[in-house]
C-alpha cells in the first residue's frame, strides 16, 4: 500500500489503521466509531492531503471518540462507491459496522470539529448508495 508520505504519516505516527479490501470488514465491525479516510490522488486533490494533516487534530478534539481507518489508494473507487461517498477527500463515519454519515472534502478548522461531533452524535442509517452492485464474472478487485 502507498500513500503520500502526509497520509502514511497518520498510520505510522498516529496510529491509524490501513484498511484495503481484505481489511475492511475486521476494521469496520469492531465496536464503536469508525472513519475510514479517503483521501483521493493528491494531485488531483490536494485537500486530502489538508485532511490528512487535520484529522489527528480532529481526533483530540474529539478525545477517545473513534479509530481511523486509511483507505488503499487502490481500493478507494470501489470502497467509497460501498458507502455512496462520490467526493474526495471524505472521512466515512461508521458505528459498530452500520454507515452513520460522510463528511467530503476539505473544511474552515470551526466547521469541520462541529461536522464530526455532529457525525457522532448522528444514529446509523443506510449508506447513500443505489441498491446492490452487480458484479460480472471476472470483475476487477481493487488489488
């Protein structure tokens, strides 16, 4: 798995999970609040780079509240399209397995602490998604 050196930073120093296909389910089951970080091609994106450098900060604004998940940049179109999130970056809330909210892109230091406190006061509810893919014989993974 390769990130940008900003985002391998959150797992190397900060203790954030690597989350691929293979992954996913042991890192979104496991009790209490998720956010799987989707950063996006930071070229292309480079406020997910911003995101990368912000979420520490956003987890010690909100002490002990959730674990988080970085998302393989080789998985990030088909795991993002699970949880209907359609804008990098986005931080992906989950609770004990069930989708809770998205918070997409990039935002003012104020706005974005109230935008995951409110993100983990909300109740789960079903991922913005369309029905269930369909998948052909010999589809591609994310691998």
């Amino acid at each position: 798995m390769t990130h940008a050196p900003l985002v391998a930073r959150l797992i190397t120093d900060h203790g954030a999970t690597p989350v691929d296909a293979d992954t996913l389910a042991d890192f979104t089951e496991r009790a209490g609040d998720r956010v799987l970080f989707f950063c996006g091609d930071p070229v292309q994106f480079p406020e997910g780079l911003d995101v990368a450098v912000v979420l520490p900060e956003l987890q010690a604004a909100h002490p002990g509240r959730f674990a988080v998940g970085v998302v393989a940049r080789d998985c990030e179109e088909v795991l993002a399209r699970r949880y209907g999130s359609q804008r990098w970056p986005s931080l992906v809330f989950l609770r004990d397995g069930a989708y809770v909210t998205t918070v997409p892109g990039m935002h003012d230091w104020a706005d974005y602490v109230a935008r995951v406190g409110q993100a983990l006061a909300m109740p789960p509810s079903r991922a913005p998604t369309i029905g269930i893919p369909v998948v052909g014989a010999g589809a591609a993974t994310c691998r």
